[in-house]
C-alpha cells in the first residue's frame, strides 16, 4: 500500500527524492533462481513538506516484514558488547535497578532483557511480533508475540500497571505508525518514567551517503525533530 500520509505529522504532500523502482525485501538468503522470482515491491525515498520527515512510499504490511524474522541480536557480537555498555550507562545514571519494571518493545531474542535481568532481578517484560523467536525467551522473562501499540498498551497497563523504564532500541525507523507507539508508550509510563530510544540518525545518513539503508523495513529515517515532534503529539517531553 502507497503512504497516504507522512508518518510523523499525517500531512498528506511529500517531495520525491529517490526512486529505487521495484525491489524485492530484505532480511533473508536465497539462491539465485528463487531470487529471481521473489515479489518485487515499490521502494522510493520521499520527504514530508510541512515536516521534512524523511520516509519510504511503501506501508506494507508489518506482519509481512516481522512474523518471522531472521535477524537475531546475539547472533552479532558487537551488539552483545553494545548492550553491556548501555546497561553500564543506564547504572551509572541511576535509571536501573532491582526495583526497576521495565519493558522492552521489539525485544528480539530477548538479549538485553536477559543481560538486564542478570545484573538485577528486576521485572522484565518484552514485547516482540516474530513469533519464531518466543522460545529465546528464559523463565523469568515474559514476552508478548505481538505488535506495540496504544490498543495493546491498555492490555498492558491492566495486567501489569505502568514502567519505570521503556526500551525502543531499532525499532521506531521500522514502525509505519509511530504516532501510535509513542501515545502507547505515554499509557503505561509512569510519571517520572524514562522512554529510552536507539535510531539511525538522519545527519550520518547523508554525510555517509547510506542509500543502502533504504529497504521496505526502514520506514523512515529520524532527526532530533521527528522524534520530537513524535514527542509532543503524545505529551512526552524530549530530553537529549
């Protein structure tokens, strides 16, 4: 389906950028034959004239993209040494400890709420669609195999009450309606709670020239503004 509306601000006008054609999805390994018989979609690089949002045309489907997903982050040891470094922040901060509830959206293999839940004992919860990935998950941990969304939030906060701590870490670029994540994240954060999110940032986008990062999962690509516009229209306060 072609985006309607500009996924920060619904402004319904963008400016073409690029135009990549027709390009088949990212995230798995095929021969050459299956490769060449995959469905191609439309890919092209479009810009919001009321906000300067940078974003693709192409909302498909996130069950299409994130149902089964290949990617996992301790498969990478970079990622595991990143995650270590940010619960060491988090700590000397004085945002975590065993007292802390915290949700994790798009948890993946659950390797930061493992690691977390190690350090800590503390409530650990995520939320994450790829249903292939459920039985990564430890005893102590639950996960939710579904999408984060306001709906969902209010299921949440009912079973769970609110959080002291959110994690977003690569997931907000991925999500076609973030308007959406954030007024769920608003629901169940508690008044002096931390919504702690990871993007791509647009500036290295265009100095480094990183036209691979346009793929259908790349909804869009975030400046300190989107995310703060994205911050008002759901009475977050950004802090950075």
């Amino acid at each position: 389906m072609i985006r309607k509306k500009c996924r920060v601000c619904e402004h319904e006008n963008f400016i073409d950028v690029v135009d990549y054609k027709k390009v088949c999805l990212s995230g798995n390994f095929y021969n050459y034959n299956k490769a060449k018989k995959d469905k191609k979609y439309s890919l092209k690089l479009i810009i919001c004239k009321k906000c300067k949002h940078l974003q693709i045309n192409n909302n498909l489907s996130p069950s299409l993209l994130f149902n089964h997903y290949v990617w996992k982050t301790s498969d990478s040891a970079t990622n595991i040494s990143l995650i270590k470094n940010f619960l060491n922040e988090l700590s000397k901060m004085k945002l975590i400890s065993k007292n802390t509830k915290a949700l994790e959206i798009a948890s993946n293999d659950g390797s930061l709420l493992k690691r977390m839940y190690k350090l800590y004992k503390n409530f650990c919860i995520g939320v994450e669609p790829a249903k292939n990935l459920k039985n990564e998950y430890t005893k102590n941990i639950s996960v939710l195999t579904n999408f984060f969304s306001l709906k969902l939030s209010k299921k949440i906060k009912i079973k769970y009450n609110q959080f002291d701590l959110i994690i977003a870490r690569n997931v907000i670029a991925h999500v076609k309606n973030p308007i959406d994540l954030f007024k769920g994240v608003n629901y169940i954060l508690k008044p002096d709670g931390k919504f702690i999110i990871e993007v791509p940032y647009l500036l290295y986008f265009f100095k480094e020239n990183q036209y691979d990062n346009v793929f259908h999962e790349h909804n869009g690509f975030h400046s300190i503004k989107s995310i703060n516009d994205l911050c008002i229209s759901s009475n977050l306060f950004l802090n950075n």
